[in-house]
C-alpha cells in the first residue's frame, strides 16, 4: 500500500512540475509577444502611402515648364501657376539622416522605411530613432550607395513570428502566395522603382548571395544563378541587365540559415 501511495505522490509531483514549467513557458511566451508588440509600435508612425512616392515620378521638370517671354508687357504676361510635389523623404531624413528610402510590400506587413550606417551591425539593435531595440531597423547593406544607383541593392531585417519587419518573407516559400504578391516597391527621395521576385532560397552560404561587385563573376551570370537556385520553380526569368534587390533575413529551417529573396527591376508592376 505503501508504495502505492509513494507513486502517486510521485505522478503527481511529476505533473506539477510539468503544470508549472508549461505555466512559465506560457508566460514567458506572452511577455516575448508583447515586448514584440511594444517595439514594434514605434514604426505604427512611420508607415508611408506608396502614392506619396509615386507623385514624385509625376512631377514635371524645370526644362518643361513653360517660360515667359522677356519681351511680353507686364500686363499682357500669361500667368502661370506653379506647383510641385514635395517629397515625402524630407520628413524621415528629419528624424533620422541614415534614411535611404521605404520598402513596400503589398500583401505584407512589410512598409518600413530604410536606413543606412557604416556597418551592417549598428541596425541589428537599434530602431529607425536610433533607440536599443531588439526589432532593430530594416537596413540597407553599407556598401550599398543607395538612390537607385546600385546594380545590387542588399536589405536586411529581423525575422519575427509575428510578422513584424522582415517576418513575412517566409511566406513566399509558397508558391501561390508568392505569384499572388511578387512585386515590391522601392522608393527613395530620387523616386520610385518596382521589382519583380523572381527567386527565393535558404543557405548558410551567407557571403555568396551579397556580392556588391561583380569581379570574380558577371552581374549576368551572378543573376542566372540566383534563379537557377530557387526553390519555386517556373518563375518568369529575370532580365539581366536590369538592376538586382536582395532581401535577406533570418530562417530556423537550417543551423545558422538566411531566407533569400531577389527581384529584378521592371518598368511596369502591371
């Protein structure tokens, strides 16, 4: 009888003890979530409207206003109404000046604007204010010039399960989501660039997907590889001689693995 007794103490002290360590875990995972929540709502404000961007392609330049003429009286000048479309960047390079621009995914959570610093460390842990943050900040690659003027542009953001910053990437591993939502938008303060997915893949192989220049390999051939690798086939080649955007972010798959998704410039998202 005794022993009886003694195991059912024992079953029960067993679960406890699992009652108690799910209990802490559960908490633990509630507190994760909302820490999550509280750091991500310093970009709630910083969201942009993708037309915001798109006016700035609209606005006519100095060469094409019309000029009067020297000659023309006072009186008979035509009057002519000026107007233009002020950047929507002048704001964020305010708060912050590493600002390089905002990406825009439709179909994601993913509208953050962009920043720059020296390295590719400081934004891992600080937050488009420059605050500690375990978010960090969607970052462009240091090498990168930025203003549309690279033939390979490099992002970088945290992967989250909430789908906070680059959390959303994940999703194009599947086909149909992905066909679903293949453009992004690339604005900066010279404009607007669409690019179109055309690869994603998981490696560890980190450095041989962020290559800035192209010595050792062509930009062409770079390119052909990228979607030679992917694991969503049947996806629309990519025109080489267009420039290359790289979104790169965490992925527990793998030990040590990085998500990679690449899209190419096109003219028209249509």
């Amino acid at each position: 009888m005794e022993v009886i007794i003694t195991k059912r103490k024992h079953i029960a002290q067993v679960l406890i003890l699992l009652a108690l360590t799910q209990g802490y875990l559960g908490f633990k995972q509630w507190k994760t979530a909302q820490q999550l929540d509280e750091a991500h709502a310093v970009y709630s404000d910083l969201e942009t409207n993708p037309q915001d961007f798109h006016q700035l392609e609209d606005t006519p330049p100095m060469s094409a206003l019309p000029v009067p003429s020297p000659s023309s009286p006072d009186a008979s000048a035509p009057e002519y109404v000026f107007s233009y479309n002020p950047n929507p960047a002048s704001e964020f390079l305010q708060k912050n000046s590493d600002y390089v621009g905002h990406l825009y995914i439709p179909g994601t959570k993913i509208n953050y604007p962009m920043v720059r610093a020296q390295d590719n460390e400081y934004y891992l842990d600080h937050n488009f204010f420059r605050e500690k943050d375990a978010l960090g900040s969607i970052f462009m690659d240091y090498r990168n010039i930025g203003m549309h003027l690279d033939k390979h542009t490099i992002i970088y953001g945290h992967y989250t399960e909430r789908g906070y910053m680059f959390g959303d990437l994940d999703k194009y591993l599947d086909k149909e989501y992905l066909l679903e939502n293949q453009i992004i938008e690339f604005s900066t303060p010279q404009g607007v660039k669409f690019f179109k997915i055309f690869s994603i893949h998981i490696s560890t192989k980190i450095n041989s997907y962020l290559d800035t220049t192209f010595e050792k390999i062509s930009f062409s051939d770079f390119v052909s590889t990228l979607s030679d690798i992917s694991l969503i086939e049947g996806l629309e080649k990519p025109d080489v001689t267009k420039q290359l955007l790289t979104l790169s972010t965490c992925n527990y798959a793998i030990k040590d693995g990085r998500l990679f998704v690449h899209a190419i410039e096109i003219d028209n998202p249509n």
